[in-house]
C-alpha cells in the first residue's frame, strides 16, 4: 500500500468523523464513493441510539486525545488490512476522549487505475 493510498484513506476518515461529529447524517454518502450501507437514517438511528444509550453527545473528530478509564496505552489510529484487490482500513470511535466501542470499516478497491473509497459499516466492537 502506498502513501498516498494511506493518507486517502486517513482523510476520508476524517472527512467521516467530521461528520459524525456534526451529527449530519445525510452527509456521509459525500464522503465516499459508495456506501454499502446506504440508508442514512437507519445509520442514524444505530449510532445516535448507541450514543444516547451510554450517555455520549457526539463522536469526537480525527486525532483527539483519548481518557480512557483505567488508564492504558491505545494507539488513536487508522488500522489498515491489504487484500489483492485493495485494503480495508478500520477505526475506533470515541466521543469525549472515551471509547465507544463502536468501528468505523471502510473499503478501499482499486478500481481504473484509481482507488475507490466505499463505506461498509460501523459495527459494534
């Protein structure tokens, strides 16, 4: 995987996260190419619950510093997974510096002599 292929993805993650925060829903499907998942309100609806259920506000941005109870070392990074025909690149959500035990799971393809960017799901840990 190149570089540039690892700061695509960092950015779309970021670009996602963004919106997450924002809590603009909607919004997701202009951070990707394609979104396996399609249905901006039932992914509403999952990770607002999941957030309303623990007591959160919003997902933090990219790159915030996380609090996490009891204290332990954790790497606040994109986890990237290559295949033959691209990667995957996986992220853990938090909101208020906590874990939310919630991951983002992106796919990236090679597509055309160009990386297409897809959004799988954000599921449980």
């Amino acid at each position: 995987m190149t570089e540039q292929n690892k700061e695509i993805a960092i950015q779309t993650v970021k670009d996602i996260l963004h919106v997450l925060h924002e809590k603009r829903y909607e919004d997701l499907p202009s951070c990707v190419d394609e979104m396996e998942w399609d249905d901006t309100e039932q992914i509403r609806e999952c990770i607002q619950g999941t957030l309303d259920m623990n007591g959160f506000d919003a997902f933090d941005e990219y790159g915030v510093p996380c609090n996490f109870r009891p204290q332990y070392e954790y790497h606040h990074k994109v986890e990237f997974y290559e295949h033959p025909e691209g990667f995957d690149a996986e992220y853990d959500l938090t909101s208020g510096g906590e874990l939310v035990y919630l991951r983002l799971q992106l796919r990236f393809l090679y597509l055309e002599g160009r990386v297409t960017r897809i959004f799988h799901t954000i599921d449980p840990m």
